[in-house]
C-alpha cells in the first residue's frame, strides 16, 4: 500500500532547497569578496569562511 504525502511536504522542501541554495551563495560570494576586494590570500579567507560557518 503506497501513502501519498502531504501537500505541505512539498512546500516545506522547496523552501528548506532555497534556503540552502541561498546561504551556501552567499558564503561563497563572501570568499570572493575577501579574495578580489579586500586582497586577502586564499588561507585567510578560507579561515573566515570557516570561522563564521561555525558559528552560523
């Protein structure tokens, strides 16, 4: 017997997916931003990657 699932599953995963896609973005966009704008090496801005992901 195959249950179907809730109609607010689908929602709540397309959401949870943009949400996601969003942060892991910007936390990317962050690494450029260190590396091209503000002339940090490759080391450091890895470390403040690391750094606000672990507080995040």
């Amino acid at each position: 017997m195959r249950r179907k699932q809730p109609k607010g599953l689908y929602v709540l995963f397309l959401t949870e997916m943009w949400e996601r896609f969003g942060f892991y973005t910007m936390f990317s966009m962050l690494v450029l931003y260190l590396t091209h704008e503000v002339g940090l090496g490759d080391a450091d801005a890895a470390l403040l990657y690391g750094t606000f992901a672990s507080f995040a």
